[in-house]
C-alpha cells in the first residue's frame, strides 16, 4: 500500500462534474498519490457516481491494480490508493451508452508515467463512440492522439462496431504505448498557414434513404460554407455505419505548416437540426479558429494541460481562443498534485496558458 498522505479533493469544486472524478483519477496514479473525493458531482441534478464514472474508475483500477473503495452508481465518496504494476491487457464491459473517449481519459494521463509494459491492450464492449458533452473517437484518433504523439505517447484506437445513444453496442479496442523516452515539451503558439480542411461523417444504415443522401448534405454544406469564407480547399468523406441506435457524428480537422491540428471537436446530429444546419455549424466551428488564427482548439486545449503540466524539463505554452470551463478545472486540479505555477496572459483576441 501507498503510504503517502491522502490528498483531499472536493468534488463539487469549480463545475463539480464528472471531469473531476476522471483527472483526479488518472493524476494519482501518475503522480502516485493517494486520493479521497468528496461531494462527488454535487452541482448535477443527480449527485454522487453515474455508471459510466464507475466504469471508468474500475478499469483504471484494475488496469494498474490499484485500491478503489466501494464504487457504484450514487457513491458519493470514494478513495484510490495508487498502484503502478500495470497489466498487459484488461476488458471492460459497458451495458450502456457511456462515452469510450471519456472512460479512458483517466487511463490516458495515468499512462504517461508508465514506462512498462511494452504495450496496453484495453478491448471495451459496449458503449458509445459517439455522445453528448464527450469527445468521439474519429475526433480522438485524429486530433487529440495526433498531438500525444509528437510528445511521445502513441494511442491507437481499432474500432470495430460504432455506438450511439441510447443503446450503445460499440466495440473497440485501445492499444496504449508507454513512452520509452522523455516526453517533449508543447509548443503550440502560431496557426501559420492551411491548404486543407479534413472531416469524416460518420452515420448510420438506419438513417439511409433512397432518394435523400443525408451524409452528402452535411458534406456540400460544409464545403459551401468553407469556400464562401475561407476559400481553403475540403476533403470530408463519409462512412456509413451497422450500430444498435441511430445517429450521426462528425469531425472537422486542419493541419497546419507550424504543425498545429485544428479541430471543431465532435459535433452531433439531432432531429431539430437540418443536414445543412450541421454542416453550417461545423464549418463555423472551424473557421472561427482560422480566423482569429488559433492554434489549439478549445476541445483540445484541455487535453493538453495534463501533458503540458506533466513535463517538467522544459516550458510548454499554448495559444487559445478561451479559457474554457474544463480548461479551469483541468489547470486548477493538478496543482493538488504538483507545485508546479501556471501563467495565462490574456491579449485581445486571445489567451496564452504557459507552464515555465
């Protein structure tokens, strides 16, 4: 057992969400610290653990043998005490529409401090690749891994089945690398210029119809918002998909020649919302960026802190359009962790975030 002394964490603190469970998580074992959490999501309707939150704390558990209290749904204290003998492999079952990118959240910043096994097989059944308020995986593999990478931590995701709200039923597999080198620092301050503006629709069968193309749609309108604003060249393709639930989802990207990737995030179909609709919408999520020459999206600069703050040796600073709630929670939740100083410097139209 850790005998290091128990870090306190309030769960209601800042937006008292799910976020906190699964940072604070993924920080103790990084940081081989042992925590308790309080008032667990007590600013939600329904306070204390959902399934998905537990899911998540189990697998991460498991994955690294590590002592978690009682976890179930309405739980609303519970204890990690940290354990770095890593396992190979773990399945994780999800009888719901939980968010795979969010489960492994926690699991994606533990593992930056691993240094073994040469490889980390996590195959999930069940769940969804695609949900509200969570990052899709196509949005993961093409944005959030991409910038991993550069620093060192390789993530491959496999995606077998596609999963929507409410059923879920995807299947995935996730195959983590831990690094083998010390992790470069993020530098991420200048957009520089675009040729081509990426994007993948992802939709399923039940929404196919014989005289209606959704998908293309969506992909005509994107094209025709991009052109008529930025005159930068599109290549969005679409795939449909076999899965339990109905849905659509897509992400728009953008590489640019200072090596930054721009992202709309994930952005879901709804009833309400016409094809053209979604297409208008992801395309100015996008173009707002390149307008005010953003390097780092605000679905990504969240992402980024863990490993910004994580890297000790040399400076990281990144340039967003906001300081965004997660982002706050994210930058004030890790110096719980580490005495490690933070810096956002506000310009007019933009913030620098820095860790010296």
């Amino acid at each position: 057992m850790n005998d290091t002394k128990i870090l306190e964490i309030d769960g209601g603190m800042m937006e008292g969400g799910g976020a906190i469970l699964r940072l604070s998580a993924g920080y103790s074992i990084l940081f081989n610290q042992p925590i308790r959490i309080k008032n667990i999501r007590a600013n939600r309707p329904k306070p204390g653990l959902r399934l998905q939150h537990s899911l998540g704390l189990k697998a991460l558990a498991d994955l690294t043998n590590s002592t978690l209290s009682e976890c179930k749904v309405g739980t609303r204290e519970i204890s990690l005490i940290p354990n770095k003998k890593t396992k190979s492999n773990i399945h994780v079952n999800i009888n719901t529409a939980a968010s795979i990118g969010l489960l492994l959240q926690p699991i994606q910043i533990a593992c930056l401090g691993f240094n073994k096994p040469e490889k980390i097989i996590i195959s999930l059944g069940g769940g969804g690749t695609f949900g509200k308020w969570a990052p899709s995986l196509n949005y993961l593999q093409n944005v959030t891994f991409q910038m991993f990478k550069r620093s060192g931590l390789k993530i491959d995701v496999k995606i077998e089945k596609h999963g929507w709200y409410p059923k879920g039923g995807a299947k995935t597999i996730c195959i983590l690398y831990p690094p083998k080198k010390n992790l470069k620092p993020v530098n991420i301050t200048e957009l520089g210029n675009i040729d081509l503006i990426e994007g993948e629709i992802i939709i399923t069968n039940q929404l196919r119809r014989q005289r209606d193309n959704i998908a293309e749609r969506i992909r005509k309108s994107i094209k025709q918002q991009v052109k008529r604003n930025l005159k930068i060249e599109t290549e969005i393709k679409y795939t449909w998909v076999n899965s339990t639930s109905p849905g659509v989802g897509l992400s728009l990207w953008a590489h640019s020649d200072t090596d930054a990737i721009i992202s709309t995030g994930t952005i879901l179909g709804e009833k309400r919302i016409s094809s053209e609709k979604l297409g208008i919408i992801a395309a100015e999520e996008l173009i707002k960026y390149v307008k005010n020459e953003i390097p780092v999206d605000n679905y990504l600069s969240d992402q980024l802190i863990p490993l910004m703050a994580y890297i000790k040796d040399e400076p990281s600073r990144i340039k967003v359009l906001e300081i965004t709630n997660h982002t706050k929670t994210n930058l004030e939740l890790i110096n719980k962790f580490i005495n490690r100083d933070y810096k956002i410097t506000k310009e007019k139209h933009y913030f620098l975030i820095e860790y010296q």
